[in-house]
C-alpha cells in the first residue's frame, strides 16, 4: 500500500490505529477496502485523506461542546485509573468510531476485592469527571452492554453474587452469567450491588476533586489532539499516593 503526503509512514500509521482503535479487523479490512476502491477509481495512490475519509464516515466530527465533555469523560477515567495503579495507559482517546476509551496493557492482576473495587472506580470516574468539572452527567455512561454503567453493575453483580464477595452468603455461587435477574427479582441483591456503585461512584468522585487540574489538563491536549499514548501519559499528569 502506497500512502502518500508530508508525514512519514510511522506517523500516519499511528495516527491511523489510534483513530482506528475499537474496529474489528474485518472493520478495517472494509474500509482500506473501500478507500482503494476510491482511489483506483480516481487512477492514483491511496492516500492517507482516503483513510481518514473513511473513518470520518464511521464517526462524524463531534460539536464542541460535545467534544469537550467527552474529552473530559475520558481524561477522568484515564487519572483514576493511574491514581488507583490499575496499570499501564497505552492509549486514551476521543475519536475512536465507538466513541471514547481508555486502552490498557494487559496485565496479570490479583483478583482481589480491593482490586476490583478499584475497577468499579475507574468505571464510574468518567461520569464523575463530568458531574464534577462539568457540574452535569451525560447519558454517555450509560447504554448498551458496553457501557461504564453496564461495565460497573456487572462487575458489583458477579461480586456479590458469583466471586464470593457477597455481604451475605458469600460463599453461595448463584449462576454466573445467568443471575442478572436478580437485580429485578432480589430486592436484597439490587440493594448490595448498588451501594457497591454508590460507594465507588463517591471515591471517583473524591478522586477528580482531588486531581481537578490533573484531569482538566489532560482533558484540554484530549480535545485538541483527539488521542494520546502511553509517552504522551507523563507524571505531570498526575502524583500517585506515596510519591
């Protein structure tokens, strides 16, 4: 493939995956696909306008404002998850096609309830973020399975009722992957797995208050860049507990 323009290949490459990122790799085999149809039709090189043409049609600039309340969204996930050491940042971003994401390396992890609960944290911040900085909250969180809030209440869900850290019977393995109709059927386990989120959603809260500039920093060089990686991601970010 011959791209052609100012920029030098890694650049454009990287500029690509990250507005690339969350596509599938049948989604991106159409559209290089599709932009080669393109430019044979217009008998010359594919081109990285080609590129971004066709990612521009998967997801269409946002407005301002709403550019900059997902910047926001996002930078309050990404500080807490390094205020809280989940791991390793590799890419934030606000331009993917499925909207914002945090990306990070996988690593091992014990699965401890301390550590979980960390995760039901960094969930929530980046509605936090906005309640917080933006004095509103987005129905962004919120949706389909994929969502912060579909994310979080599983997560609550499977540890009360499927990791043995149930606040009763927790030793009682109710059927993983089929028990979500307890939330509708067991008042008792709604309750527990909302106070889980109601607790978390507190300490995400504290957590953006806590690093207001650190968030609101990183959110301005999102809205303006559209993604950042791991070397872009430096301490000035952010001070972990302890340094």
């Amino acid at each position: 493939m011959e791209l052609t323009g100012d920029q030098g290949a890694e650049t454009i490459l990287r500029a690509l995956a990250r507005r690339a990122s969350g596509l599938s790799g049948a989604d991106i085999e159409r559209l290089v696909r599709e932009a080669r149809q393109v430019a044979r039709r217009e008998r010359r090189p594919l081109s990285w306008d080609d590129l971004t043409r066709r990612l521009g049609f998967l997801k269409p600039p946002l407005p301002e404002n709403l550019r900059w309340r997902a910047a926001v969204h996002e930078a309050g996930h990404a500080v807490a998850g390094m205020v809280l050491g989940l791991g390793e940042i590799v890419l934030v971003t606000i331009d993917a096609p499925d909207g914002g994401m945090v990306v990070y390396e996988e690593t091992p992890a014990e699965e401890t309830e301390e550590h979980l609960n960390a995760r039901l944290v960094a969930h929530l911040a980046g509605r936090a973020a906005e309640e917080v900085i933006l004095g509103s909250c987005s129905a962004g969180s919120g949706g389909d399975h994929r969502s912060d809030l579909a994310a979080a209440t599983q997560l609550a869900l499977n540890m009360e009722t499927a990791f043995g850290f149930g606040a009763d019977k927790p030793l009682l393995h109710l059927n993983s992957g089929k028990h979500e109709a307890a939330l509708v059927y067991r008042r008792d386990i709604a309750e527990r797995v909302n106070r889980r989120l109601e607790s978390a959603y507190g300490e995400a809260r504290e957590i953006v208050r806590e690093h207001r500039e650190a968030v609101l920093k990183l959110a301005v060089s999102l809205k303006v860049q559209g993604a950042l990686e791991a070397q872009q991601l430096t301490p000035e970010f952010v001070e972990r507990p302890g340094k």
